[in-house]
C-alpha cells in the first residue's frame, strides 16, 4: 500500500472492529457520498447507517492490492475478504478527496 495516501483514506481503511463506525464517520465530510451494491448513502446519517450495517453483517479482511493517486481522486484495488458468498472478491474503491476529508466514495467490482 502507498505511503503516501491522503489521511482520511488512510483512516477509513485503519477503521476497525468496535471503533469502525465512528472512525469511519471521521473521515467523511458531512455531505459525503457513498455508493455501495448499487445504492447511495449521502449525508453523514446515511452513511453512519451504511457502516454499521457492514460492521454488524460481516467480518471483512481487506487487502490493498495495488493504490493510484490521480488528482483529488485515490483509486485502490482492495481484496476484500469475510464472511459473505463469493468470498474473496477484488473491488476497486474510488475516493474523491475534499481537503481533509473524504467527500465521495465508490466501491465497485
């Protein structure tokens, strides 16, 4: 993984276990968008309910595979491991950054 990634990233992959919800909640700004299995999540509100619906469904183990910074935009290709079907699975994660916060995220296969 790349040592030079923006820190709100940085903290949204580091989130885990009883602290995940809120640690991750700290790294998006208030009007953050969060695509996920093809539903949005906007608004901090929506996204704390993303979250912990994750944290409380799935044991995850990601993986970076490979990490590239293109403007304000952090794309990652992470190995995302846990207990659901078709564990592992590679997803790209697209981060657009909005100074020390993350302003948009997309997971997508």
């Amino acid at each position: 993984m790349s040592t030079n990634l923006p820190a709100p990233v940085a903290a949204y992959l580091e989130a885990k276990d009883d602290d995940h919800v809120e640690a991750v909640l700290e790294s998006f700004t208030d009007d953050a968008i969060v695509h996920d299995e093809g539903k949005d999540h906007v608004g901090i509100a929506a996204i704390r309910d993303w979250a912990a619906a994750i944290s409380t469904t799935y044991q995850l183990e990601r993986t970076v595979l490979e990490t590239r910074r293109t403007g304000a935009a952090t794309v990652m290709l992470v190995r995302v491991a846990g207990n659901f079907p078709g564990s592992p699975v590679d997803l790209h994660h697209h981060f657009t950054d909005s100074g020390d916060r993350i302003a948009a995220l997309t997971i997508c296969p």
